[in-house]
C-alpha cells in the first residue's frame, strides 16, 4: 500500500485522454439541460407577457361593452370606436355574425401598447341578455398571436 503511495511517475497519456473522453460524455447532457433550460425560461416570459396582454384587452373591451368606454384605433388614436350593443348607431361589428372591428384596436394602458394590438370579432347574441365575442391579439407586424373568447351579460349594459 505504502509502495503506490510513493510512486512519483504521475499519470500516462492514455489515463489524461481516458479521463478528459469521460469529462466529455458526463459534460454534453449537463450543457443540453442548461440550454434548454435557458429557453424554457425565453418561451415561458413570452407566453406569461402575451397572457398578461390578452388580459388588458379583455379589461378594454368588457369596461367599452358595459360602460360604452372608447377604444382607440392603433393606427389612428383619435378614431373612437364602441362596443356597446345598446348605443344608437353601435358599430358595424353587430351587423352579422362574424363581423369582427375594422380596424386593429390600441391597448388602453400598459407600456405594450406598441407592441401589441388587437381586433374582436362578434360571435352571437346566443342567449338575449349575452354577447360572445372573441378578442383576437396579434404583434404590432400583424402576427397573429392568441386568442380569447368571452361572453358578456347585457344586463349589466347602461
């Protein structure tokens, strides 16, 4: 025992290339786990941020619904546009089913008001007092990213 303890020749060749071969099959998975790991985390802020968008969008065309609030047109902020199905002459998008707004929508509040924009489409009045619509978001590139559908009791229209 006390004899392989003293032996000062050190390592050969053939121990280093044996030992860097297996550094280098334990160390390929390990690189794969981070990497994908570091995209998981990409794709999950993208899909946590879109849904927080979609949210905003929802909260803008539920308070222009109910409580006949503007919406503005992306490319034309001072265009007015409501969603109220009660209103004197309420927009075009209630004429079919289908129909969906014109124009692309800016979101109300937020700092991603320039990256993303929206349209909605009218689905049906399936019950008297319900409206269906379904809020289409899209990038401000017109890419089409999520949608969301939603109803709306007209009970609680002004």
């Amino acid at each position: 025992m006390f004899k392989l303890l003293k032996n000062n020749k050190g390592m050969t060749i053939t121990e280093i290339i044996t030992a860097l071969a297996v550094l280098g099959i334990i160390s390929i998975p390990l690189m794969a786990v981070f990497s994908n790991s570091v995209l998981l985390t990409k794709m999950t802020g993208n899909q946590l941020e879109i849904n927080a968008v979609m949210q905003i969008a929802k909260a803008d065309v539920v308070q222009s619904v109910k409580n006949d609030v503007r919406l503005c047109d992306f490319s034309d902020p001072d265009k007015e546009i409501y969603l109220n199905p009660s209103r004197p002459t309420p927009d075009a998008i209630y004429a079919h089913v289908g129909n969906e707004t014109a124009a692309f929508l800016e979101l109300g509040t937020g700092n991603l008001t320039e990256k993303y924009k929206y349209k909605v489409r009218y689905e049906d009045m399936g019950a008297p007092d319900i409206v269906r619509l379904t809020i289409k978001l899209y990038t401000a590139q017109e890419k089409f990213l999520s949608e969301l559908k939603i109803e709306v009791s007209s009970r609680d229209f002004q």
